[in-house]
C-alpha cells in the first residue's frame, strides 16, 4: 500500500518526526532532499527514535544512546543489538509516500 506521508517540505531538515500509519509506527528522517523511514521503537528500550539525535546516517536512541543505521535500521552501537525495520520510501512531486502493508491487529 502506498501512502503520503505529507509534503518534504514539511519535514525539518536534519531531525526526526513520528507518523502512525495503517499499525506502524515510523520515525522519519529528511536530509536535505532524501527521506529515510526507520521503525519508531528502539531495539532495546521501546524508546522513540524520532526523538533522538541524528549524526550523519546514524539517530542517537534518547533514552540509553545506542545508535541505528536510518539507511539499513542496523544498530552501530550497543547496548542495541537488534535491528528496526526500514520502510521504502519516495519522493514525487514534493510529497512523501511509504510503502507499507496494514498491520494485522489480533481479534
């Protein structure tokens, strides 16, 4: 399912913003005119990434500092040794898509 996500220009260049879609939870991520989506909830601490500190393609986790990679949700540093998803993410004419597939809620 694609999905807009808003307009690029929206995004603050340089720092995070949390979006809630179809189950997930997204930390976004612009830089200069790429976009990248990671899962929102630290690997090891649940902890909002969106709310962390970028550093190049690294976002600090805010609450025990371990680092993941915004391009492959890889952690760079520990105490994280999990990755986050990643979500595909595009960019036309100036507005934001993900793909994402609905999150199945148990009944």
């Amino acid at each position: 399912m694609k999905l807009s996500v808003g307009k690029l220009t929206d995004l603050p260049d340089g720092r995070g913003v949390r979006v809630e879609a179809v189950g997930h939870r997204i930390a976004l991520f612009r830089i200069d005119n790429s976009v990248y989506a990671i899962g929102d909830r630290c690997s090891h601490a649940e902890a909002s990434l969106a709310e962390g500190e970028l550093f190049d393609l690294d976002v600090e986790c805010p609450r025990h500092g371990s680092e993941f990679n915004i391009v492959t949700g890889e952690p760079d540093s520990l105490p994280a040794t999990r990755p986050v998803p990643i979500y595909p993410v595009s960019v036309e004419d100036g507005e934001v898509f993900l793909e994402l597939e609905p999150v199945e809620e148990d009944a």
